[in-house]
C-alpha cells in the first residue's frame, strides 16, 4: 500500500495557511491539494476552489458545487464562512483575490525556475504557447493557460507552478496604464518579451506611444541582469529600447526583419498548414519548418529561439521543435470542411482583432497558395476599443484586402459597415449587424477550394460563424478535419 507525500500535491495544506493569512474551517484535506480552481466547470478532484467575486457572478455561490465535484477545500471570505461552513473545509480569508496573488507570490518565491514573461498588442498567446513547448522539450516547463493574463489569471497561473518547475512562462496583458506593472512584479520575470505594438485600447489611451510605455512595464519586474526581448521593426522600437534600458535588464535582444536584429528573419514561404523559415540568429544561420503559417508568427517565432539561447537551450534543438507548434483555436486554427464541390478550409481567427492582427491575418491567406477552383474570402467582424478613430481604421482595411487578392468580403457589426462600403461592388458578400446572422450566406457562398477566415473581436462573436460552419457541415455532408 503506497503513502502519499507532499511530492504528490500540488501545495500542502499546512503550507496554505500563511500565504493565503487564513484561518482554517473544518478539517483540511490530508496532505494537501492537487490543483487550484476558480471555475467549478473545469475543477478536477482534489483541488482547491478560491470563491473570486467576479463582474457578473460571484464564486461564493459556486462553492457547493464545487465541493460536489469533489474539491479539497475553498478559499471564501470572511462575509460568507458561517454559511459555507457545513459544505466542506474552508480557508477564510478577509479578501479571496488578494488571498491568490499572495499564493502567486508565494509559489514564485519557492520556485527556482527560469522565468519568461510574454506581452504585446498582439501575438501574446501563439508566443508564449511556443515558448512552451520549445522549453518543454529541454526540461518540466509551466506556462499560463489559454489567455489568463489579467490581474486574477496571472497570480492563478503562479500559484499553479509546481515547485520543482524548471522553466515558466507567462503571458501578462492589459487594457489600461499601469495594469502591467503590478503584475510582472509578480511574476519577476529573466526573460520580458514584446512581441509588438499596434493601436489597440485606444480608447483608453492618447497615442500608440502611450500604448508602448504600457507595454514597457513589463521591464519593470525584470529580475536583475534579466533580457529584454524587442521587435525591431516596431516604430517605437527606440523608445522601447530606451524603457529597457533604464530597467535592471542587464541584456537586450532584437528580432524582426530589419537590417540590424539580433534574430533576423531572411525569408519565409508561407504553406497553407505551415511556414519554412530562413533566419540568421547571433550569427548563426537556421532554416527550420514552422507549423504555423504566417510571416507573423514567423517573426515572433525568433522571438521564442532568443529567449530559449538565453536560457541554454540549443538553437538548433530549439529551432526543430518549432515543427510541431500549431495554432490555437480562435489563433489560426485550421479545419477542413466538406462544402459543394469538395472540401474547403476554414481559418478560425475569432478569438480577438485589432487593425495589426487583421492586417497580417489578411496577409497570411494572401500568400497561401490558391487552388485553381478556390477563392479566398474574408469573414470579418468589428475590431473594438479603438476610440473616434474607429471607424477610419475599418475602412482603410479595404486597401489590405485588394493588396492581398482577397476575393469576397462578408462583415458583421455597425464598424465593418464602414469597410464593406468601402470595398468594390464585386468584392462584397454580405454585411450584418449581428454576426450569426451571416452564417447561412457564408455557408451558402463556400465551394470546394476556398479558403475562409473569420476574424473579429472576441465581444462581436465571430465563433458563432465558425461553430455554424462546422455544425453546418456537420449535418449536410461527411465530417470535418482539423489540419
């Protein structure tokens, strides 16, 4: 009969209390807890749940399930304990989300790992998910999941660290000034990247300048004699550069296309399921496969190689590993669908968009390749928080849809009515306030041979166009297939 030991658990539960300055209710769990959850949707056994008041639901009322699903204990605040007491064990706190950034500090604290911190208008998440899997390959690597790169998924994703981690890697965000600063104090990261700058949340800020000073906070955690890691074709590369050397890094690196990159991207053929990439890293000349097709995710790809040379990873076993990075879904996921005529293939970018991430969106199916039967047509959906200017930043788009031979338009949302307009008459599908709405004309429209994006920001629910399609599919013709 095997006993367990604290190696078991992901935190003990004796070693919760200070962190967390609880006082304990009932009986903790013997030996401690397996994983830390705020959603009773995915709580697996074992784990702890932390009651986190949100801005439409408050966790308190989830701590009985959560107890069903078999959790160990939950972290509620003080206002609550006496109710919840009869459900399980609990650890009463006087405020539960100031409770897990100290548990995020304190697994920080503990941890010897190399830490690598990730942020940027876009390409944050396809970043960081590349790191990891490049890390993972040289030793037990801990990384953020999905986007959780705000004040509460930040301390979630430190406190999830196991302590004998080698390497971490975490992406941080924000939508407003000084929302990065707090967080990568957290964090303290070795290595802090910014992958680029772009007109995002400009309806919280003056200027995309304003933007990069936001984005530079991330300088601010550095550990000291940390790298910095910049994209050098940015326009504000000076200016980040000059952010980064008043911090503590004791290095800086660049990436991009420019003459001068530390990682220098020479060339790039873009496939429709992946990208061959030439580059000249310190020196040292790579040509290696991508499984993300994109001259962007190309770029940010030097990005992930500096980062891993600077933690001793080899360049070359680096580079390699890259041929096994695919896109998220909502990030370039690719999926072949069954259509009249044979099968298409559906891009799914709908997990967010901003004017760059819709540009080099639009650039990347530019440059695949078109079958002689097929189109390329773009579903697009309102980029939000881009302030008065909006509606201008919608309507330059048409340029980048005629400059990338894009065939037909369908937009959803009154700001792409502004770039559906703009377009010409023999480019234009159909425009739409909602965009579920525009599902049985897409659907209507797609012939064996196209290839289809859909991108929009993640409030205008351009997945309801993508989970159309795919049930659409679904039921007329034989099944889909994910590339």
């Amino acid at each position: 009969m095997s006993t367990a030991t604290s190696s078991n658990f992901l935190w003990t539960s004796l070693a919760l209390v200070d962190p967390l300055e609880a006082r304990v209710c009932g009986r903790l769990p013997r030996g401690g807890i397996t994983g830390i959850s705020i959603d009773t949707r995915t709580l697996r056994e074992g784990e702890l749940f932390f009651a986190i008041q949100g801005v439409n639901s408050d966790g308190h009322d989830y701590v009985a399930a959560a107890f069903e699903k078999g959790a160990g204990a939950a972290v509620v605040d003080e206002a609550h304990a006496d109710a919840l007491r009869p459900f399980g064990p609990l650890y009463v706190v006087t405020d539960v989300l100031a409770a897990l950034e100290r548990l995020g500090v304190a697994a920080r604290t503990r941890s010897t790992a190399r830490i690598a911190a990730v942020t940027g208008s876009v390409g944050k998440t396809s970043t960081k998910e590349a790191l990891r899997l490049v890390l993972a390959h040289a030793g037990a690597t801990h990384a953020s999941a999905a986007s959780y790169n705000n004040h509460w998924g930040v301390p979630l994703s430190l406190a999830r660290m196991p302590k004998d981690t080698r390497f971490g890697v975490f992406e941080i965000g924000m939508n407003h000034k000084g929302e990065i600063m707090p967080l990568t104090a957290m964090v303290r990261p070795h290595i802090a990247i910014i992958t680029s700058i772009a007109p995002v949340h400009l309806e919280y800020f003056d200027s995309v300048d304003e933007i990069a000073d936001a984005k530079a906070e991330i300088f601010s955690g550095l550990a000291p004699g940390g790298v910095a890691i910049l994209n050098r074709d940015l326009p504000q590369y000076e200016r980040l550069l000059a952010h980064a050397r008043a911090s503590s890094a004791g290095h800086v690196a660049s990436f991009g296309e420019h003459e001068n990159a530390d990682a220098r991207l020479t060339k790039v053929t873009v496939g429709i399921d992946h990208s061959v990439v030439e580059a000249r890293i310190c020196g040292q000349n790579l040509n290696f496969h991508l499984g993300m097709p994109g001259r962007h995710f190309a770029i940010n790809a030097l990005a992930v190689l500096l980062a891993a040379k600077a933690f001793g990873v080899d360049l070359d076993e680096a580079a390699s590993t890259l041929a096994m990075s695919s896109p998220q879904t909502g990030r370039g996921e690719r999926l072949v669908l069954p259509a009249e005529g044979g099968p298409y293939t559906l891009i799914d970018e709908s997990y967010n968009a901003n004017p760059a991430s819709v540009r080099a969106a639009l650039a990347a199916l530019g440059a695949l390749p078109k079958q002689s039967n097929g189109r390329r047509i773009a579903v697009l959906g309102d980029m939000l928080e881009l302030g008065h200017g909006g509606a201008a930043m919608h309507a330059e788009l048409a340029g980048d849809i005629t400059a990338n031979h894009i065939d037909l338009v369908f937009a959803a949302g009154p700001l792409t009515k502004h770039l559906f307009e703009a377009l010409p008459d023999q480019l234009r599908g159909a425009w739409r306030d909602r965009a579920s709405d525009l599902v049985p004309l897409v659907g209507a429209a797609v012939h064996g041979g196209d290839m289809v994006i859909v991108k929009g920001s993640n409030a205008i629910r351009m997945n309801a166009i993508v989970d159309g399609l795919k049930q659409r599919a679904g039921k007329n013709l034989p099944g889909a297939v994910t590339c």
